[in-house]
C-alpha cells in the first residue's frame, strides 16, 4: 500500500553548536523525506560540516534535537547511527586495503549480520562501479575510483540516510559525471544530503536547497521556488542603438544595468517592480532600436549572492 504522506528521515530541531563565544550554528531547523536530494550550501564557515557533524552524531549539539527516522539521535546513538551513511570532504580511507577488504571491514563496522555481508558487498560494488577493483589497493585507485570507494562505504549497510561533504572536489570532468550519476541514482532509494561548492551541480541533482549562512537558515525551499522568488526582477533588453549605460539606469524602476554584448544589457529592477513597460516606452520615444526584451532566467548562483550579500550586508 502507497501512501501520499512524506516519511521523514531526518528531523532537526533548534540545531545549536558553540564553540566558546563563537555560534557556528544558531538553531537550525533541518528536515529531510524518504527519496528526496537535498542540496546545503553556503559559504566557508557557513557551519554546514559542523551541522553535518552533528547530524551525523559525530559531533554532540550544544542545544536541540534529531531523530534520524524517528529515532532519537542523543538518546539512541547507536540504532540512530546505523540508519546513516556518511562521506565526509576528507573520506575515511585506508590506502594499504584492497577494495574488497575495506569495504569487508566497512560491512563489520556497520555491523551487518555475517550472512549478509557478501550480498551487501556485491551489491555495493555494483551499484558504485567497483566491480573490476577489487582486488586493488585502495591507494593505487584514481581520485574518481577513491571517491566511489567512499561513498560505497557510506551505503554498504544500505542506510536510510546518506549524507555527502562535497562528494566531487578535485575531479576531473568526466569523473564528476560519473558521481553525479551515482548520487542521482542514490536518490532514488535513499534520502541525501549534499554539500557543495558547486552550484550547478545542486541545480542538476536536488529537489530542495537550504543555504546557511552565519550559522544560519537563510533559505530552504526547493529550487523551483527559490527562482521564482527571487526571479522576475531582471530583463535581457536588446538595443540596436543603445544609450549610455547611465541613461538607461536613470529609467524609474531600474536598480542597475549589466551590459551582456554591445547591444545586449542585463537590467535589474528594484524589489516589487516591474519596469519592462517603462524600457519599451523609453526605447520608442528615443528610437533606441529595441528588438529583445525577456525575463533574465535568475541562476541558482546568483540567488546564493543575493541571500549571502544581503545577510552580511544586514
């Protein structure tokens, strides 16, 4: 029997870390459904790894609460804990263990019941493309082949949870491809969290996206709406005999003025207006030539310098 509720994996609650004086987290609220890829981001001492931690339960909270499917994290550490799989940024490799004997021992540490572990393993292997490693050191693997042995540890006790610390850093093109198409399939059957650095790559893969900043929630919605709140305020305005940048930026309504090309502008309105019937009217009175005026599509990244700008601004 389907049903249409969502089944929480994770729940945060008024999520604080201290470090003395220092807030590195400041009450966050964190939730997370069955299937669903979630996309946190934020700048170099956001609190995001912090955060992770804490998740994680490699990091005790300063003040609030998870239950990781339901389970009381602080109260049920180890029941909590076996229902995660974590790669942190650095993955928690041993480099003289061949493949199979790493991932035998990651079975043990997870404490997968004997009769198990060999299924887990050949499944594992398989969904992480490790089918024709195995018998490798994990030391002589490439850097793509290292991160896919981190993350097979992460799901090898097939855990509801699977949270990933910037899962491609320092791969080529080609490996990152291969990642993601890993960890979109991981979304299928598991709940993730992603952090990373590279904006896109949320864009592609995540269904929501929560941006700390400051130790702080500043945004969390799925992507979908992010643009649509804070799209529909930039034009692309086409000029065949356009004006001075200034004169275009003195129009009612206009916060600024991006040139793209000779002929092609970025132009920003100011919150809650829309100048498009004001550039139109001023295009014809002054035969600017206009032949293009359509909403700017508003990229992830440049939601995330609004958000972080306004807040370091405030």
């Amino acid at each position: 029997m389907t049903s249409e509720t969502p089944v929480a994996t994770i729940q945060a609650r008024r999520l604080t870390r201290t470090f003395g004086a220092h807030v590195a987290v400041n009450g966050i609220d964190l939730d997370l459904n069955r299937g669903e890829i979630l996309g946190f981001l934020g700048l170099n001492g956001a609190g995001k790894t912090t955060t992770m931690q804490m998740l994680t339960g490699n990091l005790a909270p300063t003040q609030g609460a998870v239950a990781i499917c339901g389970i009381d994290l602080l109260e049920r550490p180890v029941a909590a804990k076996a229902r995660i799989g974590y790669l942190p940024e650095t993955p928690p490799l041993y480099r003289d263990l061949t493949v199979d004997e790493y991932l035998l021992l990651a079975a043990k540490l997870h404490r997968l019941p004997r009769a198990r572990v060999r299924e887990a393993l050949q499944t594992v292997k398989q969904r992480c493309g490790l089918d024709d490693v195995g018998t490798k050191l994990v030391g002589t693997l490439s850097r793509g082949y290292q991160q896919r042995v981190g993350i097979a540890q992460a799901i090898v006790h097939s855990p509801d949870v699977v949270i990933l610390d910037e899962p491609t850093v320092g791969l080529d093109p080609n490996q990152i491809r291969e990642i993601r198409g890993l960890i979109r399939e991981l979304g299928g059957k598991h709940s993730v969290i992603l952090s990373t650095h590279i904006l896109p790559e949320v864009e592609a893969l995540c269904d929501r996206v929560q941006i700390l900043h400051h130790g702080n929630v500043v945004y969390s919605d799925t992507i979908a709406a992010l643009r649509k709140s804070h799209g529909g305020r930039a034009v692309i305005l086409g000029l065949q005999r356009p004006p001075a940048v200034d004169a275009l930026s003195a129009i009612p309504g206009v916060a600024r003025v991006d040139p793209v090309s000779s002929t092609l502008f970025r132009v920003e309105f100011h919150p809650d207006t829309d100048a498009t019937e004001s550039l139109a009217a001023h295009a014809a009175r002054h035969d600017w030539g206009l032949y293009q005026i359509n909403p700017a599509h508003t990229s992830l990244e440049e939601v995330f310098v609004q958000l972080t700008r306004r807040e370091q601004a405030s």
